[in-house]
C-alpha cells in the first residue's frame, strides 16, 4: 500500500532565498534534512504585522509546520532556531554565507534526501558565525559540497591515466574537473598550468581534518588565487555564472580598498 | 485561444504582475462594458505614462519633468540623500511627513539569486552624483529593506562611501507598531533592545 502523505509536517530547514508571489505572500526555498530542497508558499509575509516574516528571512535556520498542498506545501508556523547575527555585521562575510547559499540551492535538487549536504552548510555557517576564517571555511564548504553532489574535483591523480601528478607539473581543467599530467594535455585543449601553492592547498583542504587544515596560514594573495580557481570550478559544475561569487569578490576589493585607506 | 480583440485583451492583463486568468477575464469584459470614454482614458493613460515619464537625472526617481520637482525643490534640505530602493518607497517616506531631504533610488538591492549584483543598480550614478552634482551632501541615509538582501546592499554603501567622508546611517531596526514581542525574531527583538530609547 502506499505511504499516506501527512497533512501537517514538522521540520528544522535553512532559508536559501525567497521571491514575491503577489500581494503580500512569499514562496520560499527551505533546505530541509530529509526532504531535500522545496519551494513552500507563506501567507501574509509581507505584511507589517506577519509573524512569521523575521523567522523566514534567507540565512535563517528554523523549524517550520508546513500544510501539505497539492503543488507547494504552506508554512503554518515558524521559529528561527539561529539567525546567525554577527554574519550581518560584516559585508565580507554576509556575503560570503550568501555564497553558501547560492551554491547549496544550484547544486541541490529538490525532494531529495539532502541529510549530507544540510549538515555540510549547517557546519559552514557556523563556522563562519565563528570567525573561523572565509578562506578555510568557503573552500572547505564548496569541497564538501562538491563532494556528496558528485563532482568532487580530482586533486591528486591524473583524470586521463589516474597516474599521481607532482603538484610543479601539474595542469587544471574546469570541464575534466580536476589535474592532468602533461602527457593527457592533447585530450583536454582547454587545460592551463596551476599555481602549485594553490595546489598544494587545495590538497590539503581535501585529505586533512578540519582542526589540521585551520592550521594551514595562507597569505591574501594566494588567497585571491585559490578563490579565482574554485570559482570558475562551480562556474562549470554549476553550469552558469554565480552572481554571489561575484559579489564576494566585489565586498572583498571594497572592503580591502576602504582598510588600506585607513592604514596609509 | 484564437486571436481575437477580447482574448488579446485579456492575454495583455494577463502578463501584469499579479494578475490571474480570472482577473484578466474580469478586467477585459469591465472595460468592454465600461463606456467608450472610460476604454478612451485608460489608453492614454497608458501611453502617456510611456511616453511622458523617465528617470530622473539626477536621483533616478520616476518623473515627468527632468530633475524631478524633489531635485528642484529649493525648500528641501540639500545636504541628506535617502537611498531607496524602489520608486514606491519614496512614496511612502513622502506620506510619513518624517524627511525633507534628496532621494535617490537603486531600482533594486543586491540580490545574487536573482542575479542582480551592484553594477546592476543605479549605484554608479549615487557616487558620480555626491562628487559631482549635489557636492553639499554630509549624510546618506540608506533605507533599503531590513532584510538580507537589504542589509547586503546597505553595508556595501556603506563601505563604497566611507572614503567620501560623509556620515553613512541606516533606518532604526526594531518592532514594527502592532506587533507582539512573543512572535518577533531574535534578529529584530536584539536590535530593538539594543537601540532601545528614553521613554
């Protein structure tokens, strides 16, 4: 016999973003533990007197009642577990958790046991809530990330003949998804030489614990480096720009810009 | 559906935001039982609208007349510019009676999933417009939503303009009139303790 649908369901879920529907309503995107991601509708969030409005902001961790409905369920209630506050205080990191968000909604899919990759931007946002640093915390997430959706980048060993490649001689292709040696270069036209400190990083991000790759200290720059080589990595998976990416970018140079003034 | 002068109609009411299949029915056989003079003013309203209103040059505001009557209004306070996003929202501080200062709007706020970035708003003109234009200017109120993409865009501003030395505030978060502290967010309710005030 099939599973009864519930009419009412209880669930902790992370707001990913949210869009207009008429008047005063809101559909919603949750990333919930079990049911993956999916759109709900809520009433009236527009209004000044909603009481539900301050619980379902993006960045907001929750536990929601959501009315089972013929299209999209409806959120009855809500209660904002975490709202991670001190992200809103500092432009380079809200924009860095709103990058979070957006690749967590572009690499999801809805409806499906997202148990893994909730746990992933859980741990990121609370990290970054800490102060554990954007580099470690970004590169760490979108690795993970990469990971449980399937397209965890090759570090270490060569795509075309799974040989190991020596980070000096190493070449990087965004299509393949990961290093190839300089022999496999005629099969991936596209393949440009990477930074070995960048590399090297990477490597370590990927195979050491978290406790052991926050010891890691990486200068600014190396930093810009890193970021610019995952970035056009999600671009590829992703399929299409990351307007957040942009805009961590973006926060950064103008927030770099407006430091250094004040330092001269 | 055939390509007939009533579902024509109704298919142009259909494409406004908000707007039903139902409602676009309802507003298609009003205005055709509606008498021909009033079909006549709702058409050139609409053309009118077209062809007569543009941004202003200066705060970017919707505006029949280019700068706008608030740019050229002597008796305001020249020296604060309110950033809003939307049209609309100069509407609305206007109604409260609370500011007598410029606008300027950003027809939108920094909003990465729906790919909208700052180079999409009318950001570039702000800076060209305090270095420029309006050079008297000493604060920036930046009254975009109070919402994620809101602060986003807020303390962007905020940190575009910090080398401008000008005063950069942003409108007082807290409970809205009518609301009860038990629903309130911890967000809201933390601001609003923090910016408590004097009774």
């Amino acid at each position: 016999m099939p599973s009864r649908i519930p009419r009412v369901t209880k669930t902790v879920a992370i707001v990913l973003k949210s869009r207009r529907l008429g008047d005063a309503d809101r559909i919603i995107t949750l990333l919930t533990p079990f049911r993956g991601k999916i759109d709900v509708i809520a009433k009236g969030l527009l209004r000044p007197r909603s009481k539900m409005a301050g619980h379902l902001e993006p960045l907001t961790m929750t536990e929601v009642l959501l009315a089972h409905g013929r299209t999209m369920d409806l959120v009855t209630q809500a209660q904002s577990v975490e709202t991670f506050a001190v992200l809103h205080n500092d432009l380079q990191h809200l924009s860095t958790a709103m990058y979070l968000l957006e690749l967590t909604d572009r690499l999801t899919v809805e409806h499906a046991d997202a148990t893994e990759i909730y746990e992933i931007l859980e741990r990121s946002l609370r990290a970054l809530a800490r102060e554990d640093g954007i580099q470690l915390v970004t590169r760490r997430f979108e690795l993970d990330l990469l990971t449980v959706t399937g397209f965890r980048p090759e570090l270490d060993r060569c795509l075309e003949t799974g040989e190991p490649v020596a980070a000096d001689e190493a070449f990087w292709t965004h299509r393949g998804g990961g290093v190839i040696s300089s022999d496999a270069l005629a099969n991936y036209p596209e393949a440009r030489k990477i930074d070995s400190h960048v590399l090297r990083v990477l490597r370590a991000y990927q195979s050491l614990s978290y406790e052991e790759a926050s010891r890691i200290r990486i200068d600014p720059d190396l930093a810009g480096r890193l970021e610019q080589v995952m970035h056009e990595f999600v671009r590829t998976q992703a399929e299409r720009d990351l307007k957040s990416a942009e805009f961590v970018e973006e926060s950064r140079r103008v927030s770099l810009g407006v430091d250094a003034e004040s330092d001269a | 559906m055939a390509n007939t002068p009533i579902n024509r109609l109704i298919e142009a009411f259909h494409r406004l935001p908000g707007i039903g299949p139902k409602s676009a029915q309802r507003f298609a056989y009003y205005v055709l039982r509606a008498p021909e003079e009033e079909a006549r003013d709702l058409a050139d309203a609409l053309i009118e609208v077209k062809r007569s209103v543009v941004l202003c040059q200066r705060c970017q505001n919707l505006t029949d007349k280019n700068p706008c009557w608030i740019c050229l209004d002597e008796s305001r306070n020249r020296t604060i510019i309110c950033v809003v996003e939307e049209p609309l929202d100069v509407q609305a501080i206007e109604r409260s009676g609370g500011f007598n200062g410029l606008y300027h709007v950003l027809h939108g706020v920094i909003s990465p999933s729906d790919g909208v970035g700052p180079e999409e708003l009318k950001i570039s003109e702000l800076l060209i417009r305090i270095r420029d234009i309006d050079k008297e200017i000493i604060e920036i109120i930046v009254a975009t939503n109070p919402n994620l993409e809101g602060e986003a865009t807020s303390m962007y501003l905020a940190k575009l303009l910090q080398p401008l030395d000008l005063s950069v505030t942003r409108l007082a978060r807290g409970l809205p009139a009518g609301a009860d502290l038990e629903y309130a967010d911890d967000v809201t309710l933390g601001r609003a303790l923090e910016y408590r005030q004097k009774v």
